[in-house]
C-alpha cells in the first residue's frame, strides 16, 4: 500500500477523551472512530488488525477440530425466554421491538441461539462430539463503556459451543479450548493467564478466564508469580487425546491464579510462599465455561443415548474478545513514541520510507523494495508523501509497524538502505536485497498458515 493512496487519519493532538495508553494511541493512529457512546468505526488500519487477529483465531479454532460458521446478531426474544435468561440478563441486553410487535434483542451471547440450532437437527448421540463457533459482533449495553474498544458496548467476540454426551467428554471440550486459546494468544505476541473466575450471567461454576497482565486493566488479580514462567511455545499437540490437553490444563493452572471474584485470601497464604505472591491488575481477553445442561435441559436439546433413552447434551461456551485484544496487544506493547506491533499481528510488515521523493534513484529503488516485498508474500506500507523526514518517521513510530526500511541518496551511494527494528530502535546496513531477504526470514513462521475460512 502506498501511504499516498491509503486512508490513515493520524491525529497530531493526544485526543482528551481517552483515558488509556491503548485508546489515546487506537485513535491517533487513524485505527477507530467513535460513532457513539461505547460504539466504533474501524478505519482501514483498526480494520487490518482486527481481520489479522480474527484470522489467527480461525486457524486455532480449526486446527482444535472446531467447526465455523455464522449466527446473526439479532435474536428472538423467544428463545432466551425458554432458557429463563430474558429476564434474568437485566439492562445489558438492548431490547428490540420490531414491526409486528415482536420482542427481538441484539445477541449478547449465543447459548439459546445455538442449542435452538442443535436441537432442530441432532438426534443421536452418534453425531457427537460438536464443537461450532463464530466470530460475530455483540452488543452488551455496558452501563460504563471506557476504555476505547476496551469496554465497548458493541464489539466483536469469538463465540464457540461444544456439545458433548457426557461430562467428561465435555470437559475434555474445555481443555482443548484452554490449549487452543493458549496458542491463539501466544501468536499474537501475548502471555495471557488462565484464571480461576465466576460464571457470572453465562452460569457454570467451571470456568476460567484469560488475563493479559497490565497496569490499566479492569480485574484485580492474585496469583503465583511461577505462572508467568509458563509458555505454550511451539510443542505439537493432539486434540484427540484427552490425557495430553489434560495435561496441559493441569500445567497451567494447578498453580495459585484467581481474579477477585473466586480470590480466598486464606488459601493464597497457605498455598503460595511469601516471595511468590502477586497482586496486579490484568485485561481479560477470553473465558471458557463448562456449564453442563443449564441451557440443554430447558430447551429440550437431548439425544438418544446408547441405551436409547433421550439424555440432555452436555455443553460449554468459550469466548475470545476480538476487538477487545487490539487493545489489550497496544496496552501490552507500546513505548512513548506509539505502538509497537508484534510480528504476528502487524497491519503491514514493514514500512518504507523514501527520504528524497521526486529523487529518481530513490524513488525506483523504493519502487523495487515495495515490488520485492510484495512478490515475497509481504505487504509493505510505503510512504511515498512530500512530507519531510523526521514527520514520515513519526507516522511510522506512531502506528507501530515492527520494521522500517530508509531509503535515501547518500546510502543508494554506497548501495545500502537502513533497516531499522521499532522495538529496539537498532539500525542495520543492508542492501535492498539483503533487506528483504532478510524480512522474508523474519516473517516466515508467522505466514505458515492460510486463513482456512
Ligand atoms: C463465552 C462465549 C461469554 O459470553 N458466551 C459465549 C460466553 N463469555 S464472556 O466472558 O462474557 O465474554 C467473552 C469475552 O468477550 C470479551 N468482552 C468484551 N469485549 C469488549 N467489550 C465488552 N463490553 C466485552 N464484554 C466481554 C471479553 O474478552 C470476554 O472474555
């Protein structure tokens, strides 16, 4: 993409609204616009990171052997109704009331709306395991929406449901969700913890949740500071195999981490040792739920069982905060000078920046880098404005790309361009060959899979 081309609406002035490093940047990078109270529009760049991330928790999810597809947003009042929830979900849920006088609500959540769908057109316990997802916009009309795209009130979350015959096959669902989420955050460049949490309006008293440690984050949290030693890292995995996700459950979270909700002051100083204790603050990302046959029963969503006798499924939901981890990655990485991007993530790869525009020498070897970089699968931002140097460097600071590429005059001379690391702030000489020879090395682990939906 050519910066001259694009549309990326960076603001000069920290905007006053915004309360939080990750908001003030979301806005001065050109990512978000607010279109009302806890409501955004996702400029061109926002919208980049938010297919990247969603891209990146398809493959997880399909490589867990969980199934896409898509649900609407909005709901019939019915359903919920039949859980008992219509009531129960109180001032969150936005009310609707279409033409014909129906009651409708926008989704907050699909349990009802699944388990409707899998009742409808599974009889036998022979079609289980299930496990179906989507990655659809919710809206929860969230009393304080702060924090940008933080505490939206509508914003775009994973939802997956598993439906299984027994318990433990079910929560064998729960573990797989647990590694597929651990390896969904790792790629994009995140330790997040799982917690022990409370089920809250969703029920079950299973359940844990993901939490991104930072100083701005809404939960107050306790754990064991071993915890954060813990990496997935690229070990294989077999989803089939309940001993193996077991495991990886019991690795993660036979240690001392609770958010305030489930927190038991008495067992954290028994259990954990002085030294080891930790208190701070986390951003929850994500929370899986096993919660048995809360939504099944009611609605009558059973199988026949192998002794041909209807039984109620055996559920639990997952959820991952899509927009929401946009937020939480630039609160995770960022400096004084703007975002910091991990490579996973990055709306574009790297940036070129042409010190002498109008100069046709470098001019044409900007030209070449963009075509090299593009023919080796990588998309890079070129700037290719009139502005002056130091304001093309602030833009790329700003917006955060992991790596720049300085094309000028007087190193064309000698024939090299300047690679320069945003995380680090080193520089290298290169020859434009050996620059993208050398990105194409960075980013090949993070292009191994294509988006599978
Ligand atoms: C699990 C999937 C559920 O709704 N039902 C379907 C279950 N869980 S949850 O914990 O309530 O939400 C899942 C994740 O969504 C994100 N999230 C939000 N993101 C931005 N703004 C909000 N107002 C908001 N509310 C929830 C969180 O990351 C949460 O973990």
């Amino acid at each position: 993409m050519r910066l001259s081309r694009y549309f990326l609406p960076v603001l000069k002035e920290t905007p006053a609204e915004a309360q939080i490093v990750s908001h003030r940047l979301m806005l001065r990078a050109g990512m978000i616009k607010q279109a009302s109270a806890g409501i955004y529009s996702w400029l061109p760049m926002g919208f980049k990171v938010l297919r990247k991330l969603e891209n990146i928790v398809h493959e997880e999810q399909v490589r867990a052997g969980h199934i896409p597809m898509l649900m609407p947003t909005l709901q019939s009042a019915d359903l919920w109704r039949e859980s008992g929830r219509y009531d129960d979900y109180g001032e969150e849920m936005l009310r609707i009331t279409d033409r014909h006088g129906r009651d409708m609500l926008y989704g907050p959540t699909n349990e009802e709306l699944i388990t409707d769908i899998f009742r409808s057109h599974v009889s036998s316990y022979k079609d289980l395991p299930k496990t179906l997802y989507h990655i659809q916009w919710k809206f929860r009309d969230e009393i304080r929406p702060r924090f940008g795209v933080m505490r939206g009130r509508e914003f775009l979350m994973k939802d997956g449901y598993n439906f299984d015959l027994t318990k433990e096959d079910a929560l064998h669902a729960y573990n797989r969700h647990l590694v597929s989420y651990l390896r969904t955050y790792e790629r994009m460049g995140l330790q997040a913890i799982p917690m022990r949490a409370d089920g809250g309006p969703i029920g079950g008293d299973y359940t844990h949740e993901f939490l991104v440690l930072a100083e701005t984050g809404e939960s107050e949290v306790f754990y064991d500071s071993e915890v954060t030693d813990l990496t997935f890292g690229d070990r294989g995995i077999d989803y089939d195999d309940h001993a193996q996700c077991q495991a990886v459950l019991e690795e993660f979270t036979s240690r001392y981490a609770r958010t305030d909700e489930t927190h038991d002051e008495a067992v954290f100083n028994e259990n954990v040792p002085e030294a080891r204790r930790r208190q701070a603050r986390g951003i929850e990302v994500g929370q899986i739920f096993y919660f048995g046959t809360k939504y099944s029963e009611p609605m009558g969503a059973t199988v026949q069982g192998p002794d041909g006798k209807p039984v109620p499924v055996h559920m639990g939901s997952h959820g991952i905060g899509v927009s929401r981890l946009v937020g939480a990655i630039i609160e995770a990485s960022h400096d004084e000078r703007g975002i910091i991007w991990p490579e996973g993530v990055t709306p574009f790869h790297a940036g070129i920046v042409n010190l002498k525009q109008g100069d046709a020498g470098t001019d044409a070897a900007c030209e070449e880098i963009y075509r090299a970089l593009a023919a080796r699968g990588l998309e890079p931002l070129y700037d290719d404005t009139e502005d002056r140097a130091g304001a093309k460097f602030a833009t790329m600071d700003l917006i955060g790309l992991p790596w720049r590429v300085t094309v000028g005059p007087r190193g064309l001379k000698t024939g090299v361009v300047e690679l320069t690391s945003r995380r680090t702030g080193e520089s290298e000489e290169l020859s434009p060959e050996a620059a993208v020879a050398r990105l194409a090395e960075i980013y090949a682990p993070h292009q191994a899979g294509s988006a599978p939906v």
